[in-house]
C-alpha cells in the first residue's frame, strides 16, 4: 500500500533546488506506474496545515456549510454537479425548506420535485435523488448511507459524490475528486503538459487518497476543490496567489496554464428554435410532458434532435418546433402563419380565428450541452372575459391538470406563477419572461 512517506521525497541540497522543478526532486518511482516519475517534496503535514489555513480564512460561506448536516450536504453534491455555485445557492435553499429531509423528498410526487428543480437544468439528477430518498426509506428506514461504498449504491451518486458526502458528511477518510480538484492534483504532480499523457486516473486516485487529512477529511477536500475554483483556474491560475505554490510542479514551471491539456470536446452545434407563447386573461397555454411538436416551419431541415424525452422528462413546456438545424434559411424569422394549423387544432371553439395573430416577439440564445440555441418567441393574446378562456380549448385540454398525452392545460402567467406548481425548463422562463416585456 501507498503512503505518503513514499510519495514524497527529500530536496537533495541548495544547488538542485536551483534547477527546475522537474529536476529538484530525487526521482522515485511509483509502483505500478510509468515513467516519468511523479514525486512531490516532503512537508506532507505542513502542506496540509497552510492550506487548510487557508480555506479557513478564504472559503466561500456557503449556506451547506454553515448548517451542515448529511442529508444537506447531498442535495448540495447534486446541485453542485455540472452547474455552479453561484446558481446553487437559492436552489438549495428553497428544496431544503420544502423538502427539509429524506422522508419528506421521499413522500414528495415527482411532479413537485421538479418543480422546485425548474431552471436548474439536468432534470435527470432531480429524478435520481428522488429516486434514491424513496430507496434509503422503502429499504433502509429513512437511514442515510454511512459509509462511501454506501452512498456509492444510490441512484445518481458517482465516485466523486460518494467521495465527498461522506468525507465532509461522516468524515470517512476518502479522496473526492471533482473536476478542480483533479486540475490541482494534476499541477501539483506535473511540471510538463507533455507529461499529462502518463498520468492515469488510478495514479491521481492513489495520490488523492494519501493526501486526504486524517483530522479533516472532509475539510481537505473542499480546500482542494476550493483552491481549483477560486485560484488554480482552467484558465489564467492565480499561481502568485497560490498558498501552496512550493508544492506545485506546474506552478513551479511557469506552465500551469498549459495543465491539463485542454480535452478535445464535441463540436457545437447551432440550433433553431421556435416556441409560441399563448396567453388568456393571466394564464399561459403550457404543453404536458412528452407532447410532441406544434408546428414545423415549410423547409426547416432534419431536427438536430429529434428525441428530447430523457431531457424533457416530466417538464411541461411551450408549444414548439422541434430544434431545427440553424441554415441560412431557419436563420431568417419564419412567418408567424406557419403556427396556423396547430392553432386551429387546439383553439377549435373560437369564433373569429383570423382575427388573432402570432406575432413575432424577439428571441434569446441557449445553451444545453454542445448545443447552442436561438430560440425565437411568438406570441398570441387571446380576448379575455370571464369564463370566455375555456370556450377557446377543446374539453380535453382544458382545466388545470391535463395528463400526459393530452395537448396541453391552463397554468398561471409568468409573473403570477409562483414557479413551483408545475416543474418547467429554463427555455420555457426564459420565454415566459421576454413575452412579459412585450405585455404579451
């Protein structure tokens, strides 16, 4: 077994401290791993002090840290994942507050998690964590996981989560590994970027483990992810900055911005799409799950996708095209008249049809995953009187709770919705939002 004493080794004398980092350290090897060799300076416990100093001064006060409790420390892992902190925060808060722990999310439906989820993104994590809360009370009593292999068995919860939950929830001594953390971990071993091809993700965990401290496990790990997001960037590190720049062989380089090597990632694609915005006294015509499209503009092209079930699992949203390739032609504004035939479908009681017309309202751009979208807002403001809305739906869509496969219900305006009683995408607020500064 690895231990840090054979991880780390002595400077020899003055003389090869002088010489690049690469050069300063004695050359051990690892077992089990190639050459070149990745070794660090001895000073183990005093590398661990200075930057656990360090986070104690500098860490953001973060609401899952100043009330830490296991069970707020997962929804925060989950939040965390593929969005930021910034973003996080008021998300966390409000879940805690309607769903305050495991018996509560697990008694929750679906339908409300999601909606408390709306804007967040990744809906498929608000469904594995309820997924998981009806799993830990079904079978284990409403008792949390205690250990990482535990967590590790939960719907959503990957080797990074199952790290971190239970370091800083139980303070089981585990690495957690995050995209900044394995940044840091890589310039604390690297002092080359052509060195990066012979650093394997076995070798970081090995090294991830050791250095985790035993007194502050879950500590430790956030001060290494800390120091990712806050100096040891993607891009531009804060290399003078840095409390612990003697332990970094990128740092002592000069080449830190060049480790890791920027990854290859999927080309982007751009993206049209068209979405109808239908409001009635102060209600919005919004689309169940799984709907389908209401109109296809005339020579739009093949959708890019065509399936978007497993992202739009659950959400309600606006009547819509699908997403369209963005050619010279989808990229000119389509004749509102193209939402005609879905109008006339859907609003099969009203009198003078011709006399309501989509208009164009503006459009926003939207990013999910390599996709980048230009969404283009219509809007029709149907006459208002009374009872008069209802007239204007054919009897199975209307009421306020249309089931799936029915062609859409009524719900509250935009800035009447309180926003969680039905669970929508952010595609569907931000739409919600420009119709608003057009009174539409």
């Amino acid at each position: 077994m690895l231990t840090p004493e054979t991880l780390f080794c002595q400077r020899t004398n003055d003389a090869e401290a002088a010489l690049p980092p690469r050069l300063s350290w004695e050359s051990r090897a690892l077992p089990s791993f190639p050459q070149p060799d990745f070794t660090l300076p001895v000073g183990l416990a005093k590398y661990r002090s200075t930057l656990l100093s360090w986070f104690d001064r500098s860490g953001r006060p973060l609401p899952w840290r100043s009330q830490r409790t296991l069970y707020g420390t997962w929804i925060s892992e989950m939040m965390l994942q593929q969005t930021t902190v910034a973003t996080v925060v008021p998300y966390w808060k409000k879940f805690l507050s309607a769903f305050p722990d495991v018996a509560a999310l697990a008694a929750a439906d679906e339908v409300d998690v999601l909606a408390l989820w709306s804007g967040l993104g990744y809906y498929r994590r608000a469904r594995n964590l309820h997924a998981a809360a009806n799993l830990v009370v079904d079978k284990f009593g409403g008792v949390l996981p205690e250990t990482r292999d535990q967590w590790l068995a939960l719907p959503g919860v990957g080797p990074y989560a199952s790290g971190a939950i239970a370091s800083i929830g139980l303070g089981e001594r585990v690495p957690a590994l995050d995209a900044n953390a394995r940044r840091v971990l890589t310039r604390w071993l690297v002092g080359h970027p052509d060195q990066c091809a012979s650093l394997k993700a076995g070798h970081l965990e090995v090294v991830g483990k050791d250095l985790v401290d035993p007194d502050r496990p879950g500590d430790w790990n956030e001060a290494v992810m800390e120091l990712g997001a806050l100096v040891c960037g993607a891009t531009n590190p804060g290399c003078d900055s840095c409390p612990v720049r003697s332990l970094c062989r990128a740092g002592g380089s000069g080449a830190a911005d060049l480790i890791p090597p920027p990854q290859a990632s999927p080309g982007v694609l751009q993206v049209r799409l068209g979405v109808l915005v239908v409001r009635c006294g102060d209600q919005i015509l919004l689309t169940p799950p799984a709907g389908g499209y209401a109109a296809v503009p005339a020579r739009s092209g093949k959708p890019v996708r065509a399936d978007l079930t497993g992202l739009h699992q659950g959400l309600w949203g606006l009547p819509s095209t699908p997403w369209l390739p963005a050619t010279a032609h989808n990229n000119t504004p389509w004749p509102a008249a193209f939402w005609r035939p879905w109008l006339e479908r859907t609003l099969a009681h009203a009198p003078s049809l011709g006399a309501w017309k989509p208009v164009l309202l503006g459009s926003f751009s939207h990013a999910v995953t390599r996709y980048r979208l230009k969404v283009v807002v219509y809007g029709l403001h149907l006459p208002d009187s009374g009872e008069l809305a209802r007239e204007f739906l054919v009897p199975e869509i209307s009421g306020p709770a249309a089931s799936e496969g029915e062609a859409g219900c009524l719900a509250p305006r935009y800035h009447l919705w309180p926003g969680d009683e039905m669970p929508v995408s952010r595609i569907v607020t931000k739409s919600l939002q420009l119709a608003a500064k057009h009174r539409v």
